[in-house]
C-alpha cells in the first residue's frame, strides 16, 4: 500500500508537469548521447592504435646518389655500410626492440612501384632514385625512437622514419573530436540536471497542499522526497533509453553499414559488443545525476 501510494504521487507528478518531463527526456537523450558518442570514438581511437601500432615500422633509408643528407657526403651507401645496418639491427643491443628486419632493395622497391602505378612510371623514375631500405618491425612500438637514435647519423644512413608518426595527426585530430564531444555532453547534463532540478521544486510547489497534509499527519522527509525524486528518474531514465538506442541505431547503421565500406584504411571498427558496454554506463550516469539533482532540489524546497 506503502509503495502504491509513492507511485501514485509519482505519476501525479509526471502527468502535471508534462511538459517539463518531456523536456528533461529530451535533454538527458541529447547529453547522454553525446556522452555515449563520447566513449565509443575513444574506444575506437584505441582500436585503430592497436592495429596500426601493431603494423607500423621503422624504415632505415640508406643514402642515394642524389641524397643532400651529411651523412651521404660520399654518394650512395655502399655494401659495407648496408652490411653495418643488418649486424647493428641484428646485434643484442637492439634485440629487446627489434621484432623482425626486412630488407628492400632499390630494385625491388622500383618493381613494387611499377606494380602499384603501373609502367607509366619508367620514364620518371629509376631503381637510383628509390634507394635500399630496411624495414624494422618493432616489439613495442613505443621504443621507436631507440632505433632512430641507433642509426641517426650513422655514415651510410640517410634518414629514419617511424610510419606511426604519420598517423599521429589523424589520431590527435579524432581525440580533439573527442574533447568536443565531452565537453558539449557536460554542457547538456548540467542543463539536464538544473532542468530536473527546476521540474521537482515546479512539482512540488504545485503540490505544496498535499505536502503540508503529509506533514501534519507525521509522514517522514524520505517517504515525502521519494516521490519527486521518483519523478527525475523515471524521466531521466526515459531519456537514458532513448540515448541507448541512438548509439545502437549509429553503430549498426553508421558504422556498420556505411562506414565500414566506405571507409578503407580504418580496418577495425567499433560494433554492439562496445555499444553494450557503453549504454549500461549511460544509463547509470543518467539515474544518478537524476536521483542526486532531484533529491537536492526536493530537500532544499523542503527546508525553505
């Protein structure tokens, strides 16, 4: 009877202030979307990582003819030097860095280009101008600079590149997205909570008769506040639903779908088993910033 009774005041609630219910679902539904949009792109940061970082090397290039570099001072790397390169990569002051070495000469890196450009390219460029290089697999990709200190200014050696730093940009680019994305969500949850705040004192002054009866027949400050905190979760909760399922209808149709085929050199994706880990959180953030806003609304109202 107890809880019937809580419930009821509840739904009365809801039902007089219909209107602003409706607004905190909607702006719970926009934040926590956000939110939830929020996690996925770091999580997808974080894949992408992994996969590059996995796959990313360090390449070795050895001088050209043409090389303007200091160390290229006598032309192009001779076979001692190249030879210099393979016993440094291989020795065992690198084998704690070094996961595998492989070795493209210039004429196999000229046949590669022909295949990935086609013949057109002969008359522009020749198996000189393309130059032997190594490329050094790394066992953690975060050493790179232990093998760019290794052979940077070694006599032979024209430059060393870490291909993941070529992807640095994008990675900063799509955390900076982030950093939007939370900080427009923090925006919209604080104007959830003032909102679902603003909606329980409407609620309870619209009721303040019922609440005096309360009082006078002894009822307690909890039995009193459970109602209109009641009101804030329900709706906020509503609206934690709503967000859930924005970010399953984006992974499975944003992502999944469209993305995914259109977009080629990103080969792993978020999918549902990250938007089921996403939404429970959501949906917890909503019912408690709920329950905290209107339960402090309803007990100020109260002392006032």
């Amino acid at each position: 009877m107890r809880l019937q009774l809580i419930l009821g005041e509840a739904l009365t609630g809801l039902r007089r202030n219909a209107s602003m219910v409706i607004s905190v679902v909607l702006v719970t539904f926009v934040s926590l979307t956000f939110v939830g949009a929020a996690m996925l792109m770091q999580m997808e940061i974080g894949k992408m990582r992994d996969y590059w970082s996995g796959r990313a090397q360090v390449s070795v290039l050895m001088c050209r003819e043409d090389s303007t570099a200091t160390t290229c001072a006598d032309g192009a790397a001779t076979q001692e030097q190249i030879d210099q390169v393979s016993q440094r990569l291989s020795s065992s002051a690198l084998s704690g860095v070094v996961r595998d070495v492989r070795f493209e000469s210039s004429d196999e890196a000229y046949q590669n280009l022909l295949k990935l450009y086609g013949d057109e390219y002969k008359d522009y460029v020749t198996p000189a101008q393309l130059g032997n290089t190594y490329f050094v697999g790394l066992i953690d990709p975060e050493k790179a600079d232990v093998i760019t200190e290794a052979f940077n200014g070694m006599a032979g050696v024209e430059e060393v590149k870490n291909q993941l730093q070529y992807l640095e940009p994008l990675f900063s680019a799509l955390t900076i997205a982030t950093y939007i994305a939370v900080g427009i969500a923090v925006l919209m949850l604080i104007a959830a909570v003032l909102l679902i705040a603003t909606t329980i004192r409407l609620s309870a002054y619209a009721r303040r008769r019922e609440v005096g009866i309360m009082r006078l027949v002894g009822a307690s400050n909890r039995f009193i506040q459970t109602p209109f905190i009641l009101e804030g979760v329900f709706a906020a909760f509503i609206g934690s639903l709503m967000a859930g399922a924005a970010i399953v209808v984006g992974v499975h149709f944003g992502v999944g779908q469209y993305l995914k085929g259109r977009v080629s050199f990103i080969t792993e994706w978020i999918d549902m088993r990250d938007a089921a880990v996403v939404i429970p959180i959501i949906v917890v953030i909503g019912l408690v910033l709920a329950a905290l806003s209107a339960g402090f609304a309803i007990r100020r109202w109260l002392r006032a």
